[in-house]
C-alpha cells in the first residue's frame, strides 16, 4: 500500500461527503475508536484497506493476554483496569463473551523485569497477588517444572480475550450506532485544509474535522515525519496439543509470562479448538506488512517447543498450526497516543509494541474523547509524543519490552 501525506489541495466542485470524524483502520484500535465515536452520537466513516477480520496486520489469532499487575509500568494499571470495565460492557451489548478470567503468572528469577515490574504495579495499585516459589508453583500448577531459584507472581483477574470477536463486537456496535465501515478500500492520502481533514481512498475523496489515525503495522508509512522511529517486527506463534490435555486446561493452568535463559516468552493454557498457544515476545525479526515471512520455519517451531516442553514438561506433543503476525515497535516499547504534533485535528494511536490488545477498549474510548470534547480524563500524558523530542525518551515505570 503506498500511502501519501501533504497539503495537497482540493477545489470545492469536487463531490464530497462530510463526517465528524474519519478513522483510518479498522484493526482492534480503529474499531473500538468507531464504536466508541458512534455512542456519542458522532457521523464516523470508519475506512480499511482488507476485508474484515483480516489476518495481514496485529488484530488476529484467536487469543490475547489481559492482566492488571502490568509488568511494563504502574502507570498502565489506571488504563487496563478501565479497559477490563469496557471489556465488560461490550459483552452485555453485544450478547457475546469476549473475555474468560483465568489468572495469572510472571515467571522468572527475582530480579528479572517479569516479576519485579509485576510487583512494582502489584504493590503501588493494591493489586491482589501471590509471590510463589518454585515448588508452591508446581504445587499449585502442576504443569509447571521450574528452575528452583525460580519464583511466580500470581494475579487471579488476568484471562484471556478473543480478539476476532472483540473486533466483530465493536464494528456491530458501530455500525448500529450509525457509522460507516467501508472494507476493502484503502486510504491513499490525507491532508488538513484549514480546520477539516481531508482523506482520498480508493473509494474516493472525503471530509471531516478530525482524523484518527490507527494504522498498526502500515504506521511507519502512514506516519512517515513523526519525530519517533517505528519498528516493525515479525512474531510467530505455535498453537500445540499437548500430550495430556486436562494437565494444561484452563481452570488448571492460567495463562503465563516467562522469563526464562533462552528468552522472553508467553503462553496460554489449552483453550478448546486451539490447543495451547506459545511465543517468543523478545526475537522479532524486523520486516514490514509486504515483506514479512509468513513461512514458519521447522527450526523456528522447534525452538518454541523446546522451551515449552522444558518448563511445562509434555505441553507441546504435536503441531496443530502455526502463524505470524506483527509488533510495532517504540524505542522505549511503550505506546503513542496523541495529537499530531503539526495538525491538532488529527489523533494518532500507534506503536503499541506488541502489548497493546487489551487497551483496545479503552483506547478507543480515549481516541474518541480527544477527537470529540479535545481532551481525555484518562491519564496518557506518559504515552505523549513529547517524550522522543529531541530523540530522547522520557517514561516512567518498569520499562518494556
């Protein structure tokens, strides 16, 4: 996709159709952000370049991680315990289960980020938690098999969401609230003119006075100029069966972070259909949405189901599938939410460095409330392009990764 951005002008004979807000992607960010918009009341014209619930981008494989004790910073906590409210909320509207409550472990040596920053948010938020050892965590999950210096901080409220229906949940909202999501056409150019935004798709040339911008991985090429570098990298996940499946069920096994010699990992409990899903969160080889390798290798597979196997012991017996999908990458891995530093009307959300999913509810609310009243209660600033001027990088916390 080639994606241009300027001052380009447009005579006022051109047809044109006129929209409170214009969004621009429709992965999880985009959607919450249309379906939060259209509650209010706003006109939004929501556009994307695939079809819907598309695998090319972030959005998908069947499952995402949600916890509260947020390793990454304390300053997150605030933004995922609303999340877990909107979560919530969007389940009694749309009649479906997005969210299945499972617990939670960091696990990895004391020091380690994993369980330190866990603590850190546990501690400063009141979250509820256990600090067990290697023995009390096998005791307590049998699956595990841990170095005895080892420790694991468990959350009882983290879980699992489902990405594919999250998704689908927030176009339903959007669309019953009045916007327009337009698949399969892809935004060409924008460009402000005086107070409004203007967008030229392959469908044509539209008006608005603000424009959100949530691109996910096409964030390098939409954003081109932003004074921070984004990285894309390639992930993969394998989805395994193990070899005694009631072993690493859900009301057994919650889900997992580990901090472990060989890397950064997480992994899931065995959810029905998917068997368990693994991944390595720290080894992305750069790429971009047209050059990422959807081939996953022999080798590769192998390395995940060594590590699995080595501290879930039979968790990984066969294969069930594989696939790939994206980070967008900050220097300091934490998450863009602001204004465009040249254009006011125009919100980005970008570069959520491969934690992002579960803020997407709140997200959206936030994006929504900047676009329409021109602030957020939500505390963000931390999240503020301000912190790469002059490349420097200023945010608290624990740091991600």
């Amino acid at each position: 996709m080639r994606f241009s951005v300027g001052d380009r002008g447009y005579r006022e004979e051109v047809d044109m159709g006129h929209w409170d807000v214009i969004v621009v992607g429709l992965g999880a960010m985009g959607s919450a952000t249309t379906a939060m918009l259209a509650r209010q009341g706003a006109r939004v014209l929501g556009l994307e370049a695939f079809e819907p619930l598309h695998t090319r981008g972030s959005s998908h494989g069947r499952s995402r991680i949600i916890r509260e004790a947020y390793f990454e910073s304390p300053e997150y906590v605030p933004l995922v315990r609303r999340a877990y409210e909107l979560w919530r909320e969007l389940e009694e509207i749309s009649g479906r289960r997005l969210l299945r409550i499972t617990g939670g472990l960091n696990i990895g040596r004391p020091e380690s980020a994993f369980v330190s920053g866990a603590l850190e948010s546990a501690r400063r938020h009141g979250i509820p938690h256990e600090v067990l050892d290697a023995a009390s965590a096998a005791r307590r999950f049998p699956a595990l098999r841990l170095p005895e210096d080892f420790v694991a901080v468990y959350e009882s409220n983290a879980g699992v969401l489902d990405p594919e229906a999250c998704i689908e949940a927030f176009q339903s909202v959007a669309r019953g609230r009045g916007a327009v999501l337009r698949f399969n056409e892809p935004a060409r150019h924008w460009a402000v003119e005086g107070s409004s935004v203007v967008v030229e798709s392959d469908g044509g040339i539209e008006r608005a006075d603000r424009l959100v911008l949530t691109p996910g991985p096409w964030a390098p090429e939409v954003l081109s100029g932003l004074p921070v570098p984004l990285e894309v990298q390639r992930v993969v996940n394998v989805h395994f069966a193990p070899s005694q499946p009631a072993h690493f069920e859900a009301d057994r096994l919650p889900v997992y972070l580990l901090d472990v010699p060989e890397g950064d990992y997480y992994g899931f409990p065995a959810l029905p259909g998917q068997g368990i899903k693994f991944g390595r969160h720290d080894a992305g080889e750069a790429c971009t949405p047209e050059t990422i390798r959807r081939e996953v290798s022999g080798e590769e597979v192998a390395s995940l189901q060594a590590v699995l196997n080595r501290y879930l012991p039979g968790a990984a017996d066969r294969v069930l599938w594989t696939l790939t999908c994206m980070y967008t990458m900050t220097p300091d891995a934490h998450f863009v939410i602001d204004r465009h530093p040249e254009w006011p009307q125009v919100l980005i959300g970008c570069g959520f460095s491969g934690h992002g999913f579960k803020f997407a509810s709140v997200v959206g609310e936030i994006l929504a409330d900047l676009a329409l009243q021109g602030r957020t209660r939500h505390p963000i600033d931390f999240l503020s392009l301000r912190r790469f001027a002059n490349g420097g990088v200023s945010v608290g916390g624990t740091g991600g990764q």
